[in-house]
C-alpha cells in the first residue's frame, strides 16, 4: 500500500508539473549604441583616440517582442550610460572598472521595469555591473529600414540622453582604408558601423555631460538573448 501511494503521489506531481507553463527568458529586438571615439576608422585616426577619449557610450535596446524573469517586455525600451577608466574596446589596456547610470522605459511596469534592468545588466556585463544611478523616461527607439547597411536608428530618453545615426557612406571614409577597429559592446546577432548624428547624455550620475556628434561611432544590430 506505501508503494502504491508513493507511485501515485509522484504521478500527480509529474502530471502537475507537466500543466505548468514555462517561464520564458528569451527577448529580441534592435540595439544601438553610440560613443565618443570613432568605431569605424582607419589606423591613423584610432591611434590619435585610444587613450584620451572614446571612455564615454550610450546603449539602447528595444525589445520587439519577449519576456524576461516571466515577465513580457514586448515594445519596451532601456538605456546604458556608461563612463569607462579609458578607451572602451581597448585590445590593450581594460576600460573597467566603470560606471553606469540606467535610463528605464517609464511605460514600464514595476515587475517590468526589475526584468528591464536584469536584462541590460546581464548583456552589458561588466560594463553595466556597478550602476550607481537608475532614472525612469519616455524612452522613444526607433529603427528605419530592417536592412542593417541602410538602417537609421533614433534614440531619445526623456531630455537625458539621445543617439540619432544614419547609415555610412562613401563620403565619409577619409583615409579609404577604413575598417571597424572596435567590436559592439554587447553581444548581437548581427551589428553595422553607423554615422553618428547625436551622442548626447545631460543625466546625473557620471559626473560627465557630453555632446558628441559628427562621427564614425555607432553601431545597430539585432539582438536575440537567453538567461
């Protein structure tokens, strides 16, 4: 009689188990990011950077559709600040530790708004480990073209930061022996070296402001990330 009650016992569990649904921890949707070193360059103009400038970056994902922590995300949008110690994507010298403020999508629940920044801190890594600020905006990204070579991207977050990009040209090569002398700073499925337009932060938190527009420093890519 044990034995059969056991047996039985663990069925009903198995067979509870088994109605369940999954929690979900897949998202998808578009990045951008934007710094203030060029990330498309040529030999000459890179060395004249590393080490003085490019320690500064915005990122910005929107997710089209997906759930984080069991939580849906479709349509919402979160913002990385980051001041490095030096040139990010450095081959030599380790742009950590730095420091990051978080822009958080204000149409976003609060359950939303925890998945929002597990998900950025664990594609940022190391970069997003130590936020030392969380602020909630409007956060308005939006992509034109699905091809990467011609896509456009927008970024606005309240009035704290804004990136605004245009697909490279031929015009703006000018040493004709560019190439894409730093990676994205998170992972993605696909990414192209963009123009950038804007490359603004007005935030709190970093205790550094920029403006820094007119360069060969932005990335958009797609995006597809499993916890």
């Amino acid at each position: 009689m044990k034995y059969f009650l056991t047996g039985s016992l663990l069925f009903c569990a198995s067979a509870f188990a088994a109605g369940l649904p999954t929690v979900s921890n897949t998202v998808s949707g578009n990045y951008v990011e934007a710094r203030t070193a060029d990330v498309y360059t040529g030999p000459c103009f890179a060395n004249s950077e590393v080490g003085l400038i490019g320690d500064l970056a915005v990122l910005g994902w929107k997710i089209d559709k997906g759930s984080w922590d069991g939580v849906s995300l479709n349509g919402l949008s979160i913002v990385g600040v980051v001041r490095a110690k030096s040139t990010l994507g450095d081959y030599y010298v380790t742009s950590n530790p730095a420091k990051a403020v978080m822009i958080v999508d204000s149409k976003a629940t609060p359950e939303q708004a925890l998945a929002l920044r597990s998900f950025a801190k664990h594609q940022g890594g190391e970069l997003l480990s130590d936020v030392v600020r969380v602020d909630y905006a409007p956060v308005d990204l939006a992509f034109e073209n699905n091809d990467l070579h011609t896509m456009a991207a927008t970024l606005t977050a309240g009035t704290l930061a804004k990136i605004q990009t245009r697909a490279l040209a031929e015009g703006d090569q000018l040493c004709h022996n560019e190439l894409t002398w730093y990676e994205p700073l998170t992972a993605l499925n696909h990414a192209m070296p963009a123009y950038t337009l804007a490359n603004d932060f007005k935030g709190q938190g970093l205790g550094a402001t920029w403006s820094s527009p007119s360069k060969r420093s932005a990335f958009v890519g797609t995006f597809s990330a499993t916890e």
